[in-house]
C-alpha cells in the first residue's frame, strides 16, 4: 500500500500543542529560576519618524571565576548577597533537593527500575541515519536513536528496544521496555560501539505529595525534583541490565555526548530554610552526598537570580567517579557545545536592559574546568544562534531599546525599538569584533553559522536572508542580502554553496533552497509550499525532527495540515503544485512529505506517510479529533526503509516507492 493520499479529518492540534508546550516550559523555568522576571512583551517597531541612532549598552566587563572556601562563607554569600533572589523557605519543608548537611543515612530519591519483555533478536541492517545535531562530533539526547540494526525510543515515558527489521520488515517488533516509573524521561543516547544505552530523566516531587498529612492549603507547584543518568548493558537485547544509576538533586537542562562521555547540565533552585542554604545533591547507588562548596563558582557581580547549574561529565563505558562542576548563577537558559568548551548562557533582564551572561567550561574526557564569564547585550533565538570557531566564541542576540520618536506636530513620545547585532568573543570571553544594529525593527527568525559565515533571517512583512563573513572575527560585517516573501526558522547546510531553509510563508510551510556561492548577492533558487489553508511543521522548534542525507538526495519533514480552518471549506492548489495537498481539500491531516531534494531540479515531492486512519468522517462530522498518539515526531532510514515514530508506533515503508512494509505497536 502506498501512502500517496492524505487521510481526512485531523484536528487543528499544531497550535494547541505548541501553546501547551510553551506553557509547561513556563511553568518549569518559573520553579527553577525565581526572581526572574517575564521577558518583556515585543512592542511594535518605531514609527519611520524615530531616531535611528540608538546606542546600544555596554556588555559588563568579565569578572573572574571565584570559589567558596568553606560551607559557612557560601551560606553567609546566599543569606546576605543573593538571598534576594532566592526563596526563602520559612522552616516550610522542601521535599527535594535534600537540604544541606547531607549523610548517607538521609533518604534518596530511586532512580526507576526497568521492566522488561524478553524476546529475540533480528537481522544485521545497513546504512542509516543519525539524530539531527549542531556540531559534528557532540551527539544530541533525543527520542530515538539506531545502530543501524536496532532501534531505540522514547514513547509513552517509556523506552523500547526493537528490533529494526531492516533486513525483513517482518521481523520488527519490541523486544524489551524500560519502564520510566513515575518520572519524566528527557532523551537517550547510545555508545560509539552500540554496547551501551544512557536514559536521562527528571523525578519531580509536588508540594501537595509531600505535604499529605499536612493542613497547609497550597496549590500543587513542582520542585526541581532530581535527575538521573542510568547506564544499561545491550549485551541482551531482549532483557537490558541496568549497571550503572547516577543521581542529581535539581532539573535536567540540557545534555551533550562527546566520544563515550555525556555531559549533563542541571539546574537547581537556590533557597535557604532557616537561614541555612541548601547545596546540589549527589547520588550514586545507595550513597548520597553534597556538591562541595569548593566546587562551586561564583562571581561578585551579581545575577538577576540565582540557582545551582551543574555540569556532570559521566564516562558511558565504565563505572569511573563523575566528573562535576556547579556554578552559582542566574538559571541556565540555553547551551552550545563544541568539542571542547561547554558554554550555558542565562538572559538576565533588569529595568534598562537585557544581557546575555555567558559562562564557558572547557572539557576534555572528564575533565570539567570553569574557565571564563562574559556577557553580550541582548537575548538570543535558540542554541543555532551560538556557535565557536577557530577558538572564537560567536552569538547573535535581539536588543530591545527604549528610543525617542515623534509626531508629525513634534510631539516626543517614547517608542521601543528591536535591535539585533552578531558579536565575536575571545576565548577570555572578551568581545573581540561586533556587528550592531544590522537589521533594526525586525525579529530573529533563524540563524546558522558555518565556517567564516553567518547566515540569518529576520522577519517583519518580508524575509530578509543575510549573509555575514566572519572571516576577521574583530570586524564581521554583512555581505549579501536577500528579500523574499515569508521567513526561514530553520536553517540547515545543504553543502557549503547551499543552504536549506524551513519556514512559513502565507500561513502554510514553505521550504527554500538558498544558493550562497556569491555571498554578496544569495539567491533562492528553488522553493517548495505546501498548499494548504493552514499548515506548520515542529522543525521550527524541534531540529531533531528534521531528516536530510545530500547523498541520498533525501528529504523528509513532518507536516500538520488544516483545510478547514473556521469552518470554511476552501479550494487548494491545482496538483500540480502539491498532488497531495489538493487531493484531500478540504481536510485535516498529520504525517511526513519525503522529498527528493538536488541544487538541479529543487524540491520533488515523492509523497507522503501518515500513521493515521481518518477514512471515518462520520464520528464528528467535520471536527473529528485524531488520535494524537500516531502524531510523527520523528523520522529515521536504516537502509532502503524509512521509518516514521509516533507514540502510538513505528511504522516501516519502502524509501523506493513509499509502499507500507509493516508496523511495530507501541503500547
């Protein structure tokens, strides 16, 4: 069966995910960071008459890395220096982090314990496909991962082990589960020889299951909780053996994997309960500890708050003593990570301005070092927005500036103006080059830098595309603008001339091929737009969810449509601008366009796969709700089959002709 025609009736459910996501991160970064407080609201643009001469801020000079000496001076450093933004407890009990001083005799937090299905093991596959990552070298924790023979996922909290069927389709299907055990499971990785499965978490404890027995009225709120790094042996497919359970008090943030090492970033909140402050938590096995003061950094200029931000570096092979480094700063707010330097940025806002503080960590196997604090003016989009090179730390930001403006009587009225500028830093972090106010009045949509270049489009009514040659990081400087309709929010090297861009245009997802080879006049040679009343793809915030192989000449995007949008049943595009788009209007639908994809011919789409049956119309009429299970996050290849994940399954088609092959159930 080949899925060439998209299945009817498929909710509107891309902009309440979306928003229900954006709230949950809310409500975790609001119980992770207090005193912080919400990014202003983006104000509209100066009208043409204000100045445009606006000064942005100077970034604070670096201050050195300082340590405590002792329990009593950090203790002494929170209740009188950062106390203010931190939370104060009262003497009310806190169920976790465990509060300083720690013994092994104090309760822990338990990782949770596997649950297994025993089968057998599969066939040998081929060539395959690897998550989506930044940096070539530092893997990514994501929700499914393959050694080309067999698959890993995160489905339901749980993790499958499977057998690929790459070999015979017929053959695929689960051979164990890892239960997750009331705990919220964040990515996977796999080790270089594929012996070895790490599964990262966070257990989060709820005020309301603490206090059971208490008559304290409180809403339920979620405390930082702790996270976990548990290491299973492969050896057996079908019945994985847990050998190794780390735990930290705080919240998992982010993670990298460099060779066989995983460095995990977690955050906690800073607070004192009668007047002691707590510190990081420390489980290993049965034994518990604290994060030693020593081993905390700081520095006298104060952040807008402050939380515990904790580098672990754990070797996936052996069962060696971490690595650990814990930094007393503002809450971690975004991460880059090359192959030797870790550097976690926090936004700190205050009534005049808006920074990015940057801390810089050097790694080498599990060596962890704190080298340097910076800080840039602005806020950064995302991690693309970060990138190192040639020991050069390099990052584009968004400045918001209070300007004069005025009427056309001379009336002076105050306007707020969006300022974005590129800034090249040494490795001191110490601003070497910068490029300020290059686009005024327009928002960051996407940024990607590649070698001596930055590329980045902004969006107000049109999509500026921009080349910036980095090639003398004192003086970047831009080179080549482009100005189509619509905008890229996501930017991806088709090779070094090229570049892919996944955005929207109109509402609907639009898809460009950039050519960059004169980079002082880019153009987009090939465009592709989906042709749907409504449609959007979760690469904008998801790149992991992006499939692209050159050499293949493969392309593949998840894609929600609605062609009903507010009840009006419109006519969409001919077929021969989506044959599949126009064979199902008026519609919902979910599922992945593969695409043939050459700096030739541009986009050609093969067709599309949907793992949902929505032949049914008569259950709602035209408001059917989907099952959101079998929405596809994830698409991966091992050989010549492609393989689409839902919650709900992983289904197998033949990258030949898009033929279903079979389907392996997640229950």
């Amino acid at each position: 069966m080949v899925q060439r025609e998209i299945s009817k009736k498929v909710p509107v459910y891309g902009l309440v995910a979306v928003l229900s996501a954006l709230i949950l991160i809310a409500m975790i970064n609001y119980s992770t960071t207090p005193g912080i407080s919400p990014n202003p609201s983006p104000i509209p643009s100066a009208s043409p008459n204000a100045n445009t001469d606006v000064s942005l801020p100077n970034a604070p000079d670096a201050a050195p890395m300082l340590t405590f000496s002792s329990y009593d001076e950090l203790n002494s450093f929170v209740v009188n220096t950062a106390n203010r933004y931190s939370i104060s407890t009262g003497g009310m009990p806190l169920p976790s982090p465990i509060p300083s001083p720690v013994s092994p005799s104090n309760p822990v937090l338990s990782p949770p314990s596997p649950t297994k299905d025993i089968t057998s093991e599969g066939a040998q596959g081929s060539s395959y496909s690897n998550t989506n990552i930044q940096v070539a070298g530092v893997d990514e924790a994501d929700t499914v991962k393959t050694d080309g023979k067999y698959l890993y996922v995160i489905a339901n909290n749980t993790v499958y082990v499977m057998d690929a069927g790459s070999t015979n389709p017929a053959d695929a299907k689960v051979l164990a589960k890892i239960s997750s055990d009331g705990t919220y499971l964040s990515g996977i990785y796999l080790s270089q020889d594929g012996s070895k499965l790490a599964v990262l978490g966070t257990k989060y404890v709820t005020y309301t299951e603490v206090n059971k027995d208490s008559s304290l009225i409180m809403p339920p709120y979620w405390n930082s909780g702790s996270t976990f790094v548990q290491v299973y042996d492969l050896t057996k497919k079908a019945s994985p053996a847990l050998t190794r359970n780390f735990t930290i008090s705080g919240s998992y943030f982010n993670s990298r994997m460099i060779g066989n090492y995983i460095y995990t970033i977690i955050t906690e909140n800073v607070y004192t309960d009668n007047g002691k402050a707590n510190l990081p938590v420390v489980i290993s096995g049965a034994e518990a500890s604290n994060v030693e003061p020593s081993r905390i950094f700081y520095t006298d200029s104060a952040d807008s708050s402050y939380s515990y931000t904790t580098v672990i570096g754990l070797n996936l092979m052996d069962n060696s003593v971490p690595s650990k480094t814990t930094i007393m700063m503002g809450g971690a707010s975004d991460m880059f990570v090359s192959a030797n330097s870790i550097y976690v940025t926090y936004q700190a806002w205050n009534t005049e301005s808006q920074n990015t503080n940057i801390y810089r960590i050097s790694v080498n196997q599990g060596n962890l070092k704190i080298e340097a604090k910076g800080s840039v003016p602005g806020s950064t989009i995302n991690k693309y927005a970060m990138d190192e090179y040639t020991g050069y730390f390099r990052i584009a930001t968004t400045t918001w500036m209070q300007d004069n403006a005025t009427t056309l009587d001379g009336a002076i009225f105050k306007v707020t103006r969006q300022l974005n500028s590129i800034y090249v830093l040494k490795p001191d972090l110490t601003i070497s080059g910068k490029l300020e106010r290059f686009k005024m009045d327009e928002s960051i949509y996407s940024v990607r830098f590649i070698g001596n270049k930055c590329y980045i489009v902004t969006f107000k009514q049109i999509d500026p595309f921009f080349v910036i040659h980095m090639s003398n990081p004192a003086a970047p400087k831009v080179a080549g603008e482009l100005k189509i309709p619509g905008y890229s929010s996501y930017l991806h090297p088709y090779d070094e001339n090229h570049i892919i861009g996944i955005g929207m245009e109109n509402n609907t997802v639009k898809l460009s091929l950039f050519d960059v080879t004169n980079v002082n006049a880019p153009k987009e040679t090939a465009k592709y737009i989906v042709q749907s009343q409504w449609s959007d793809s979760p690469i904008a915030y998801d790149s992991h969810a992006f499939l692209f192989d050159v050499q293949r000449q493969l392309l593949v995007i998840p894609v929600s449509i609605n062609n009903n949008l507010f009840g009006i049943k419109p006519v969409i595009g001919s077929a021969e601008k989506d044959p599949v788009a126009s064979a199902i209007a008026p519609s919902y639908w979910q599922g992945v366009y593969v695409f043939n994809l050459n700096t030739a011919n541009g986009f050609t789409l093969r067709g599309n796969i949907t793992q949902i049956d929505n032949s049914d119309q008569t259950k709602a009429g035209d408001y059917y709700w989907m099952d959101s299970n079998f929405v596809i996050n994830r698409a991966l290849y091992i050989g010549n089959i492609l393989y689409t994940v839902s919650n709900g399954a992983v289904q197998l088609n033949s990258l030949d002709n898009l033929a279903l092959l079979g389907k392996i159930s997640l229950n």
